[in-house]
C-alpha cells in the first residue's frame, strides 16, 4: 500500500522535528570575519554579546557563500516547530483533496521531488 498524502505530510513533519531537536539550537546569527585567508560565516547557537559562546558549526568559505549562510541563518531550528505544525495540521485536513503547496513543501524536505 502507498503512503497517503496525509502520512507524507506527517513523515514530514517528524523529520523537521528530529532534525531541530538534534541541532545547536537559534536563532543562528550571521557574522563577517576575514583572516587574511578566508571569510567566516555562519555562527550557530551563539550569543553575541560573549564570543565564547559560539558552539557548533560554522560556515568557512569565501564570501561568495553569503547566500548559503543566510539562508542557514534565517531557517534555524527554531523555525521547525512552526512548519511541523502547519504540515500536520494540513494532513489532519486532508480529505481527498490535494494540499499542493504543503505537500511540495513536504516532499523537498524528504528529498522526493515535487508533488
């Protein structure tokens, strides 16, 4: 038997979850530094006002990774909690009726494609 889309979404929605519980938690805060060789970026779980705080990883690249680590930044794991709920509340509507923007959305996340 296949999946529903109900499951897909729910599926979804747990995989965020595991994955933010298992994360340094956000908001993650982006930061410029240049040591003459590299430009850091991303700095996860880290409280700006006292620089040994920073955990985790941090994005290392040339600025031309800005994007990535923006992108990283503004979708921390705090974001998570949200998206879980909009996915299961989507799939505990569902009665037939394709939900096209919550299943796309579900489908990126597990890396199945596009509804």
């Amino acid at each position: 038997m296949s999946e529903s889309p109900a499951e897909l979404l729910r599926r979804a929605a747990a995989l965020l979850e595991q994955r933010a519980a298992s994360a340094t938690p956000g908001p993650w805060e982006l930061e410029h530094s240049y040591d003459g060789t590299r430009a850091q970026g991303l700095f996860v779980g880290c409280d700006e006002d006292d620089p040994d705080s920073y955990d985790g990883t941090k994005g290392i690249g040339g600025f031309d990774l800005d994007p990535d680590n923006r992108w990283s930044a503004l979708v921390h794991p705090g974001v998570a909690p949200t998206l879980a709920t909009w996915l299961r509340c989507e799939a505990a509507l569902f009665k037939g009726n394709p939900i096209w923007p919550a299943l796309a959305v579900a489908k990126a996340l597990l890396r199945e494609g596009q509804p």
